[in-house]
C-alpha cells in the first residue's frame, strides 16, 4: 500500500480527459441485497447532470455473495457504472483511494453500500458547496442528515475525541449509553434544522471536493476500516478546510448492512482504528504520554462486545 505522501502526488498528476462533476463512490463486501438498493436509490434519484457529467464508481473487496456478478450482469448497462473488483479485502481506505485514483471529479461523494440516497440528496450537497463557495466559505467536507432504517435520525455528527470523553463514552457507552460524555461526544443537543461547523461527519455519507482532497491529502490506509472518517475531517481542518452538518439533505442508512456478522472483529478494528489516530495526533504534544492509559480502556470495549456476541448466539 502507497504512504499519504504517494497518494497525495498521484490524485493531483493524473488528469482523465473530462473532469465528471461528482463521482458516487461505494465500498462493497458480502452487502449483495443492500448494494442493489443503495445503487437503484442513485438511478432512480440521480444528480440534476447530464449522465457523462457523473459516475457511480464501485470497488468490490472480494465479496463471496455475488456482489460484483450483481453489477456486471445488471448494471453496466448503464454508461456511469464503473466497477472495480479487488482480489482480497483491502479495506475501505484502501479501497476509496482506489476509486479517487480512477478518475478526477470536482466532487466525491463516498456512501456506504447499505445507504440509499433520496431525491435531491446528491444535488444539494453539490449546491450547498457550490453556494458556499461564492460567499468564500472553503467547505472540504459537508455531511447530509443521516436517517436509520427505523427513521430516527443517526448522530451522524461529532466532536473530535478528546482523551477524558472517549474514556467515558468508551465505558459507559455499553452500561448507560445516553450518559453525559456520550451526549457530548455524539453533539446529541445540538440543534440539527440547520447547517452547522462541526470536527467531523460520518464516512457513512460525505460529500468531499477533489480540491480540498488535493490539499489534506486521500484517506490514510492505515485505518483498515473505522476512524478513517475522523482522520481525514481532522486533516481537513489542518488545511483550514470547514467541515459542515449539512441537514437539508438526508440519506438513508441500514446501520450493519455492510461488514462481518461477527461484532467481534468489527469492535477490534475499531479500537485499533481508535489506538492509531491518537497516536498519529498526539504523537508531538505532551498527551502522548497519556497512551498507555488508553489500552485498558479500549480492551474494556472489545471484552464488553465479546460478552454480547456470545450471548447473541445463545
């Protein structure tokens, strides 16, 4: 796998003959019935664009449930479908990056495969940075309202984690869920009927411009899955980049649509995700010394969602 560094020097020197206005990237793996959706929700509600003016680019992680025979079998019919096929999970950084790398887009749009877009979902996210834009305010990542499947809105928009919250929320989270730090963390009282600033929205759907990518730089690809969302929103602000809720929009979200079954694996990469980016943060600041805190805390997390795996098998 290539470093930042590469990633960055190859997105800003490969030029495709057309710039696309916006490409619609989907991560897939073992998400067979929920990918069809979540494409059918794009055609049947695409961008205000003539059809060369946008792709739908999927990157298929080796799935073994016929995802990507699903695609080419019933989708290349379209001319905007593209399909990238891996030939090992590589992870959704890795795999993102892929897509980036394959074209040159003034916007990218990275959803998952068990989301499904809504009618304007896709051109108000366009309009929103293009209207920003002309009253100068630089706007690198904007995230839509985020509906669950039981029509609840999903805390799609979230503080940075500071050390004492993310101990708190990491703790709590599986004993009393709706408690203080958690409510902080999760920006669970903010008012979310307008566009607000906020550290980071959900890589669940972002919309990101391809210049701001150029400046902060691709997903790090060291975050196998998980957390890769909160790195790049944090670089984003590194480069005075805003990152923006963006609430009059929304995308539906099956939360568990995509990924292992096993909740097991999925919490250890996750803290893993977690151990790294408070590394990579703090790695210059006096809080490094606060790391080996930290491990105890994140095991806590694995064992409490091992305990609730088994019990789920019972």
């Amino acid at each position: 796998m290539q470093d930042l560094k590469e990633n960055i020097k190859d997105f800003s020197t490969q030029k495709p003959d057309r710039q696309k206005v916006v490409s619609i990237i989907i991560v897939s793996f073992n998400s067979l019935k929920f990918l069809k959706k979540c494409i059918d929700s794009i055609i049947k509600f695409p961008p205000r664009l003539t059809e060369d003016q946008y792709e739908i680019i999927i990157i298929d992680n080796n799935s073994s449930d016929g995802s990507a025979e699903l695609i080419e079998k019933n989708y290349f019919k379209y001319s905007f479908v593209k399909l990238i096929k891996n030939n090992a999970n590589m992870g959704f950084s890795y795999a993102n990056n892929q897509a980036i790398k394959s074209t040159n887009s003034r916007y990218f749009l990275f959803i998952n495969s068990d989301t499904e877009v809504y009618e304007n979902s896709i051109s108000g996210l366009i309009e929103f940075f293009e209207e920003s834009a002309v009253k100068g305010i630089n706007i690198g990542v904007a995230g839509p309202k985020i509906i669950n499947s039981d029509g609840s809105i999903q805390l799609s928009c979230r503080r940075f984690p500071s050390f004492i919250n993310a101990a708190f929320y990491t703790i709590l989270a599986g004993i009393k869920p709706d408690n203080k730090f958690s409510r902080r963390y999760k920006l669970a009282d903010a008012d979310r009927s307008q566009p607000f600033e906020v550290d980071w929205v959900s890589g669940s759907a972002m919309m990101v411009s391809g210049n701001a990518i150029g400046k902060a730089g691709m997903f790090d690809e060291k975050y196998f899955m998980y957390v890769e969302d909160v790195d790049l929103c944090y670089r984003m602000w590194q480069k005075k980049l805003m990152v923006y809720y963006y609430p009059f929009v929304k995308v539906l979200h099956h939360i568990g649509g995509s990924g292992e079954n096993n909740l097991v694996l999925p919490q250890v990469r996750m803290q893993k995700s977690v151990m790294y980016f408070y590394i990579k943060t703090y790695k210059k600041s006096w809080k490094i010394i606060l790391i080996p805190l930290v491990y105890p805390v994140l095991g806590f997390r694995i064992l409490i969602t091992y305990l609730k795996n088994i019990n789920k098998k019972k």
